[in-house]
C-alpha cells in the first residue's frame, strides 16, 4: 500500500503539482478496501 502512496505522491511531486481531488478519492477507496480485507481476516 505504502507503494501505492509513494508513487503517486513522487508523480504529483514530479509534475510540480498537488494531488487531485481524483487521486485522493482512489486513493482513500484503496484504504477502505484493505479495511475490508482486514474485516475479513479476523472474522476467519
């Protein structure tokens, strides 16, 4: 996940520009799957 981050954190910074709303909204659905999966794990 931290990838995930670091990548389009370091493209943004690149471009000389700030996260998109878009970028932020992937990037939040992305955090709220893994809870999801976490869910799951710990009711197994």
């Amino acid at each position: 996940m931290l990838d995930a981050f670091t990548k389009v954190v370091s493209q943004a910074d690149a471009r000389g520009e700030m996260l998109s709303t878009a970028q932020i909204d992937a990037l939040s659905q992305m955090v709220a799957e893994s809870n999801k999966r976490l869910d799951s794990v710990n009711r197994i």
